[in-house]
C-alpha cells in the first residue's frame, strides 16, 4: 500500500499540466469571467501554466521542446479533424484559427507533458528497444492514419497488431521508493489511452470540445475511441522515447569526449 501511494503521487505530480487544463475547463464551464471569451482565458492560463513550470522548474527546457512539438503536431491535426467534421468548437473567441482555438493544442502538450514527468520521477528505463527506422515508420504510419482513414482504408487495426509485432519483447522498468517493477510497454500503451479516454469524457462534459452525437446533449464518449488515443499515444511515447536516446546519446558521447585524452 505505500508503494502504492507513493505510485500515485508521482503519477499526480505528473499529471499536473493536465490537472490545471481541467480544473481551468470545470471553473470556466459554471463561472462567465467578463471582457475575455472562454477559449481565450483557457488559452491564457495554459501559457501562464507553462511559465510557471519553466520558472520553477518543474519542466526542464528539453521537456518544454518536445511539449512545443506535440502543440504542433496536436494543433495541425485539430485543424483537420475538425475541417472534416469529426468533432467542432462552438463557442467564439479571438484565439480561434479555421474553428479551431489556439488552446486545443495544449491539450496534445499536456499529454506530453505527463509522460517527459513520469518518465523523470519514476526513472523510467526501456529494454530491447526496436530498431529505430522500425519505430519512426509505424508512428508516421499510425500519425497519417489519421488522416488517410477520410479516404482510404482505415488502417488502425492493422497498425495495432504491427505495435503488438514491433514492442512484443520491449519491457518498461520504473522505479518507487528504489524498488524497480516491469511492464510490457504494449500493457502501457493500453492503460494510457484508457485513462485519456476518462479525460476525453471529463473535457468534453465540459465543453472543451463536442462530437457530433454530442450537439444536443452531452452523451458518454464511444468506448471506441480508446483505440484511436492508444494509437495516439503510441506515437507520442515514440517521440519522447526517440528524442531522450538522442539526448542520451549525446550526452555519452560527451563524457567520453571529455574523459578519453585521444578524442582531444
């Protein structure tokens, strides 16, 4: 038992980008503030967010880079997604680009986010990694997938059994209170879409955005969905897993370069 709440604290002070996103999303739903629209104040308060995790480190600046890419990566398939029809934003605001508010993308970044956390407070650790061209093909497949499903084939199935294929023999270690425990990286991949599968409910009763089912009344988002986050996330852990053995790497080749009296 306190394992496992020291499990749960480290995993809610990771989670605190999040946190902040949907406290900001239940305050703004009930309470009108005047003279600024509501996407604009969530807008605000997820760039105040940021800052105050930069100034007081709780986000290192490597970790707000690839928090700044997945706000790109978020932000662009927002725009298409919601060009097809797939879900809307209704309400007005300054910040809003083609129907889509600035501040939707810092909903991908908070995932991103949580996972940089997680991966520093637990000590996160990957064995028998795949090999990388193999990982940067399936997340470029699983991310345009997301796109080419409109016209062509939907692919995800097949996708989620090429996961299953690639990371069969890949474990994640992470470690509470110096104890190490292990699990299969595919098992994490599941249980994250789960949970942003809650969070996707949560926001949505909120109005941070609406599915189509959802223009008369809020009804519970379609349990389906949860593949479509684990594919997501797939691709998100791909990205920080990918850029932290580059950073790795470099900073090996560093301390040797400093240590071995040759390379000089």
């Amino acid at each position: 038992m306190r394992q496992l709440f020291f499990f749960g604290l480290e995993q809610a002070k990771a989670c605190f980008f999040p946190v902040i996103i949907f406290l900001t999303l239940a305050i703004t739903k009930v309470v009108e503030v005047p003279f600024i629209a509501r996407y604009d104040l969530i807008l605000l308060v997820c760039l105040l967010t940021q800052l105050f995790m930069i100034i007081f480190k709780f986000e290192t600046l490597d970790e707000v880079k690839v928090i700044g890419v997945f706000h790109l990566i978020g932000l662009a398939l927002e725009l298409y997604k919601v060009h097809m029809g797939s879900w809307s934003y209704p309400e007005d605001a300054i910040t809003k680009i083609w129907g889509v508010p600035l501040y939707s993308g810092f909903m991908y970044a908070s995932v991103a986010s949580y996972m940089c956390q997680a991966w520093r407070r637990l000590k996160l650790r990957i064995t028998n990694w795949p090999a990388t061209w193999g990982v940067v093909l399936l997340s470029v497949a699983i991310y345009f997938n997301f796109y080419t499903h409109h016209f062509i084939f939907d692919f995800r199935w097949i996708l989620k059994i090429l996961t299953l294929l690639v990371f069969y023999r890949t474990f994640v270690y992470f470690t509470i209170l110096k104890r190490t425990y292990a699990m299969p990286l595919s098992l994490s991949f599941v249980l994250i879409g789960f949970f942003i599968w809650i969070a996707e409910n949560i926001a949505t009763f909120f109005g941070a955005w609406r599915y189509p089912n959802q223009s008369q009344q809020w009804e519970i988002v379609h349990f389906g969905k949860i593949s479509s986050w684990l594919l997501l996330v797939i691709v998100s852990f791909m990205i920080v897993a990918l850029l932290k053995h580059i950073k790795e790497n470099q900073s090996q080749d560093k301390h040797f370069a400093e240590n071995n009296p040759l390379s000089k």
